[in-house]
C-alpha cells in the first residue's frame, strides 16, 4: 500500500463533496429553510392576530362596560321617575279623598246644626207640653 496522495481521487471526492452539498442545498437546505422560515411567519401572523383578537375583546369589553353603566343609569332614572310619578299619584288621590272626606264631615256637621236648631225649635215649640207633663210627674212623686 502505497501513502502517496493521490491528487484525482482528492479532486474526484471534493467534486463529488461540492455535488453533494449543491444537491442538499436545493433538495434539503432551502426547502427547509423556506419551511421554516414560512413557519415562522405563521407564528408571527397567528401572535398578531391573537394580539388584535385580545386587544379586540378588550374593546368589547369595555363597551359592554360602558352600556351596561348606561343601563343602570337609564334604569335607576327611570325608578326614580315612576316613584316620583307614583307618589305624586298617591298625594293626588290622597288630597283628593282627604277633599271628599272634609266636605263629607262638613256637610255632616251643617245636617247635624239644621238637626239640633229644628229639635231646639220643636222643643222651644214643646215647652208648654213638657212643663206640664213634668209637673204632672213631680206631683206623682
């Protein structure tokens, strides 16, 4: 066995070398990185649209925030009219009925003054009668 370098076959195995790492760069190397590099572009476009995805829901939610406190708002307003509404109602109708019962309990009163002037009138007029049905009385005594 001869040590001597045999400069055709070292020329034949660094041609047959760079074939092979051409043939991997278009077979292997670039499809790789193009696949990587399309992943990786997914990535970053998949993180952006959850990023606009949560900034949306963020959005959403402070709209929903801000219709909801618009609701209360709208809701405690609208309480506070129909109470106010109630109760101007109820003092209405009160005024009304305490009216009724006032011209009612005067109206008594008149009947029951022409009553008591007509019975002093009949008994002023039945005077004369009673004096002496009361002294008829007295003398059984």
């Amino acid at each position: 066995m001869s040590t001597e370098i045999n400069w055709h076959l070292m020329a034949l195995v660094f041609l047959v070398f760079m074939v092979t790492l051409y043939l991997l760069n278009i077979w292997l190397f670039r499809p790789l990185l193009n696949f990587m590099q399309k992943r990786d572009e997914s990535i970053y476009q998949d993180l952006q649209e959850i990023t606009d995805s949560a900034n949306e829901v963020e959005q959403i939610e402070r709209e929903i925030v801000q219709i909801l406190d618009q609701a209360r708002k709208e809701a405690r307003s609208m309480i506070e009219k129909a109470q106010s509404d109630a109760r101007a109602l109820y003092e209405s109708k009160m005024a009304k009925y305490r009216a009724d019962n006032q011209n009612k309990i005067d109206e008594f009163l008149r009947d029951l003054n022409l009553q008591k002037a007509e019975l002093k009138a009949q008994v002023l007029a039945d005077k004369s009668s009673l004096q002496g049905v009361l002294k008829a009385k007295i003398g059984q005594i």
